[in-house]
C-alpha cells in the first residue's frame, strides 16, 4: 500500500488499485498494463496522479477518477 495526499494505491493480485480516502474507488491498473513498472515507481516515492499515469487505455488518473472509458 502505498498513501498519498488525497489517495491510496493498493496492490493487488493482479492489479493497482487507486481510492479516494473515502474508500472510493478512482480506477485500476492491469500488471499487463504496465503495473510492475509502476510498482517500482511507488516504492521510489512517484506520485501517480502528480505524473499523469494512464491506466493502458488512454484515461489519466485523478483524484475524479480515470475518466470515461473503463478496463
């Protein structure tokens, strides 16, 4: 797990998962997508959403959620 400002990322089996601090789910990230790189990131102390992180299917990350299209 990994906390931020406004939000935690959770590893998972298969995948990243972002929520709001209210338990609110922002959206995922697939290890096929690019999680294991990510994963590396995080424990460097990276800032997704700071970074403009893409989910592999074009929506940015924010504390609003990913956007409209969903993995």
């Amino acid at each position: 797990m990994w906390e931020f400002e406004n939000y935690v990322v959770y590893k998972e089996t298969d995948v990243l998962r972002f929520e709001n601090l209210d338990g609110d789910i922002l959206g995922y990230v697939s290890f096929d997508d690019g999680g294991e790189e990510m994963t590396r990131e995080l424990n460097r102390g990276i800032d997704p959403i700071a970074e403009g992180w893409e989910d592999g299917i074009g929506n940015t990350i924010s504390l609003n959620g990913w956007g409209d299209n969903q993995i």
